[in-house]
C-alpha cells in the first residue's frame, strides 16, 4: 500500500498482468495498472452483500487529487445505502448518441481528444467537428441509444448524408451568420469518421464495447481527385484578370494566386502573418498547420506576390479583415462571385492545392519532394532548429510556381517535365563556381 500521488502513480511498476495498488489514507480507493500500461483511479466497496468495483477513470484524464475527491464522494454515496457501479451502468445504457455527443464535444473543448500526431484537436476542427454533429450525427442518430446502436444505423445516415436529407441553412450566432449545409459524398465520409471517434472515445470510458463504425465503406470523395488541365489554368488566369477590374475583390485574386502557387491549404494562406513569412530563405514558417509547425518552401513568383502586398499591406495577417486583428472573412463569397459559374467545372480551394502537386508531379519531382512542398506528414518540415531550407527544395517551388504561373499567364509549354540535361546542369554549376570564386 502507499498513498496515490503523482509521482507514484507515474512511477509504478508494469507487470505481466493487472494488478490493484490500493491507497492507505483512503480505505476502498486504488490505482489499477494493467499489463498494457494504462492506470485506472477505481473503488472498491460492499453492497447488497457483495464486492462491487467502481472504474473512476483513467490516469491522464483524472490526476490522483481530481480521482481521490471523486472516489471520497462515491464512496459517500456507498454510505447512504446507494450503488455507484449500477448507477452508472443504468445511466450509462440509457445514454443516446445526442448525449455522448455533447459529452464529446467537452471533452475535446478540454484537449482530451487528439487528433493528428498524438496532439489535441486544433479549434478549427473542433468547431467543424460541432457543426458536423450539430448539423447531421445528432438529427439523424442522435435519439438512437448508444449502447443499441448498429452498423446499419451507421451506414444509413452515411446515406441519408449523401442524398442531402440534412441540406439546409442556418442562422449562426454572428451578425448575419449563416450556415450552409450541403451534404455529399466528402461530408457523409468524415461524419462516419467523427461517429467513430466519438465511438471510441465511448469506449474508453466504459459505455460500450464494440465500435460499429469500424469497417464501413465510406464513399470516396471525388473532388480529391480532380485536377486543373493545362487549358483550365489559362482560363482561370483568364477569370483572375478579368476580376481584377473589380478593386473589392483584389485580396481574393491574390488568396487564389498564392493557393495555386504553393499548394498551401485554404486555411493556411487566409490566417498567414507576416511573421511567418520568410522572405530571406524563400519559405514560409507556419506555427500551427494541420500537421502541426511547418516550414514550407516557396517559389520565386511567391515571394514577389508577397513583396507587393506588403508594400500596401499593414497589421500582422497577410490577409486582414475589416478590422486589422481579424482574417479576411470574405473569401467564400468573393471566391462564389468570381467562380461561381461553370468556366471551371467543380472547381474549389483544395483543387488548386491537388493540381500543385499534380503539377509538381509532371515535372519530374520525387513524392518526397512534393511532400515538403505542400507540408504532408510524411515530408513536412517541421523542425523549430531549421532556419534555412535546401536549396534543392527551393529550385524545385521556383520551377513548380514559374510553370504555373506561366499558364496563369496564358503561356502554351512544349516541354511537360524538368530535364536535368548535363548542358544545363554544367552551365549551373559553372555560373556556381564562378559566382563562389569571384
């Protein structure tokens, strides 16, 4: 026995098999550890005449101070005759999806829920995660019982999702806010994705077993595939041109420039600062991408965009709103102003980041390459100790971004791939040895 305090409880020891410690200033209260390396705060007590076991929660989530008020409160209960653990179970089969939904949602408003790379879900997904719930899980599962839930429950709101049954708009709490909720394909695969994190999350507090969502075929959205042609980026060069007749709608012209010629997501160029602009090592140094800190390249058309702009640009965002501490808010509806049409079929923000690394591809670049360039897990720069990029990585986002740029501006290619002829390469590194001598 000893008394459960943080150290302790960080320190135990890991055992081929479960095993209790319990703690000798509070009778009934203990620290289960199992095999696997987990530590659970759980009570033990009599009732009716028999031992009953009550699971408190898990070390990380629970700290032993928050576990030992907890267990002194249900062991009080104990002592007025009541029964914790089949409290518990009753409440908890009679939970419905609505209910676990709101429980989630607190959950990961307090960083319990993590997301990619092991860290707590950023804002943004978390407020998308809501509307997702918000918006279709709960009006189309959210009366069904957790525990009686199916995977044909699952799978016919995936449907339901897709045919449009939830399409509406909405009032949001802002001045003149709404909400649209279209529906599709996209949005029925990551609502069966969220449904299944808040599954899981229900079974690591004890309300289920199984996850029914697991293994269900969720539709491949088929915009991800979609890529501009040659032809299409002339003609957006072309739309790009003709809006800039319209001044209001000069900050969008230059989101959609900058998109295109870095590949960035949508989200990542709308809340860039200047301070995450490296002008001196071509690169951008975002502080908090999907994939966490990331250093991303940049071409030689990218930072002369960036140059201009911040030429008549002041405040900390790139993009500013109305007011200098807020992000440009009008993007979607200049973005339907602009493209609402159908010049560019089905033609969205997360294409142009697509056709980057198509592009990217055409040319000759490695994956790995173009990993680095558009800051995918497997090839992001993410080291804060980086302060300058390779120089390879750099001729590779002036060739991507000139090329495109090239076809923005309306130019016909004969050459569709970056050859690293030895004339060239001889030439380049001649020019090198002489510029380094000089």
């Amino acid at each position: 026995m000893a008394k459960l305090t943080k150290r302790f409880v960080d320190a135990v020891e890991i055992r081929d098999k479960d095993y209790v410690v319990w703690d000798d200033e509070l009778p009934g209260f203990g620290l289960r550890v199992f095999a696997s390396g987990k530590r659970s705060y759980v009570i033990q007590y009599r009732a009716a005449g028999r031992s009953r076991r009550y699971a408190i929660g898990l070390h990380g989530v629970w700290t032993p101070e928050t576990a030992r008020r907890e267990a002194m409160a249900q062991l009080g209960q104990v002592a007025r005759g009541e029964n914790p653990a089949e409290n518990r179970q009753l409440d908890r089969k009679a939970m419905t999806v609505k209910e676990l939904a709101e429980q989630y949602v607190k959950a990961m408003e307090a960083g319990l829920i993590m997301g990619k790379g092991g860290r707590p879900k950023r804002p943004s997904t978390i407020y998308t995660n809501i509307g997702a719930l918000n918006g279709h899980i709960i009006p189309l599962i959210g009366q069904r019982r957790v525990r009686d839930l199916t995977k044909a429950d699952v799978t016919k709101m995936m449907n339901d999702v897709i045919a449009g049954k939830t399409r509406a708009v909405k009032k949001t709490g802002k001045k003149r806010g709404v909400s649209i909720l279209r529906g599709g394909r996209g949005t029925a695969s990551k609502c069966v994705g969220l449904t299944g994190s808040m599954l899981t999350y229900a079974i690591n507090i004890g309300i289920i077993e199984h996850n029914v969502a697991h293994g269900i075929r969720k539709p491949k959205d088929q915009v991800r595939d979609r890529r501009l042609s040659d032809d299409e980026y002339r003609e957006l060069g072309k739309m790009l041109r003709e809006a800039g007749e319209d001044h209001e709608l000069a900050p969008t012209i230059a989101i959609t420039r900058l998109l295109a010629l870095t590949g960035c997501r949508r989200g990542e160029v709308l809340g860039l600062k200047w301070s995450e602009v490296d002008f001196e090592n071509s690169c951008l140094r975002l502080a908090d991408s999907k994939e966490g800190a990331s250093t991303r390249p940049i071409g030689l058309p990218v930072i002369e965009l960036l140059e201009d702009r911040r030429k008549t640009v002041s405040g900390d965002y790139v993009f500013p709103g109305t007011r200098a501490s807020q992000t440009f808010g009008s993007f979607p509806n200049h973005w339907n102003r602009i493209f609402g049409g159908r010049r560019i079929p089905d033609f969205t923000a997360h294409i142009l980041r697509h056709s980057f690394a198509s592009t990217a591809n055409d040319l000759g670049f490695t994956e790995s390459t173009i990993a680095a360039l558009v800051g995918h897990s497997t090839g992001s720069i993410t080291s804060k100790y980086i302060h300058s990029v390779d120089s390879v990585l750099i001729i590779a986002a002036d060739t991507i971004a000139g090329y495109i740029q090239g076809l923005l501006d309306g130019v016909e290619f004969r050459h569709t791939a970056y050859a690293l002829d030895r004339a060239a390469r001889r030439e380049a590194l001649s020019r090198f040895i002489a510029q380094s001598s000089a």
